[in-house]
C-alpha cells in the first residue's frame, strides 16, 4: 500500500509590505533606471545615423562584416532596451495608480521582498 505524505501548507518566509521609505527607493530606482535606458537608446540613434565625422564606405570586406555584426548587436541592445523602458513605464503606472499596493506578486497577491524590487524594481513576480 502507498505511503501517502499528509497535506501541509507550503512554507515560505515572511515578507511585509513595503514602507514609505523602501517606496520612495523604489521610485527613485525606477526613474533612474529610465533615464539611464533612453540615455542609451539615444546613443543606438546617433551611432545609427552617424554624424558625418566617419567615412562610411568600407576598404576591405572584413569591415563590411565587423560593421555588420556591430550593427546586429546594436539593434539586439536597442530591442532589449526598448522593452525594459515598457515594463519600467508600467511599474510607474502601478506604482503612481497605488502606491500601497506596489511590490505585490501580480500572479498570487503575496508580497514582493523590497531586495529582489531594489534589484529589478520594475518585476512583477516574487
């Protein structure tokens, strides 16, 4: 006959809701991170568009591919980017919609440790 195990709630550590103080961190957090992104993203247009000091007709076919690849990297940084800056601007809808309810687990409504939120404040799961 099997061996049942008896039912137990599950055990996870104890996370309180975040403070005023932990809540102005966070936001100040946000909007640095934003900043830092589209300082980025503004960089990726330039180096894009060029600014004309460069000569941009390549001498040799391993230019052509180094540009390439530069170029590759640079649409694949600026893509990564362009999403984190959304999820940044909706964790600052949450967040200016309802303060008190920001850093809680969209999926199961327990609360989000303010360390994993001062590391990724924009996250939505715990």
């Amino acid at each position: 006959m099997p061996r049942t195990l008896p039912k137990t709630t599950p055990v996870f550590p104890a996370v309180r809701a975040l403070t005023e103080p932990q809540r102005a961190q966070l936001l100040r957090r946000l909007l640095e991170e934003r900043e830092i992104i589209i300082r980025r993203l503004a960089r990726f247009g330039v180096d894009a568009e060029g600014d004309g000091s460069m000569n941009r007709v390549p001498l040799h076919m391993a230019d052509v591919g180094s540009e390439t690849m530069q170029e590759s990297l640079d649409a694949a940084f600026a893509s990564r980017d362009t999403r984190t800056l959304a999820e940044i601007d909706d964790a600052l809808r949450r967040f200016y919609r309802d303060p008190t309810t920001f850093g809680v687990d969209q999926r199961t409504g327990a609360p989000i440790a303010f360390e994993r939120l001062d590391i990724i404040p924009w996250t939505r799961n715990a």
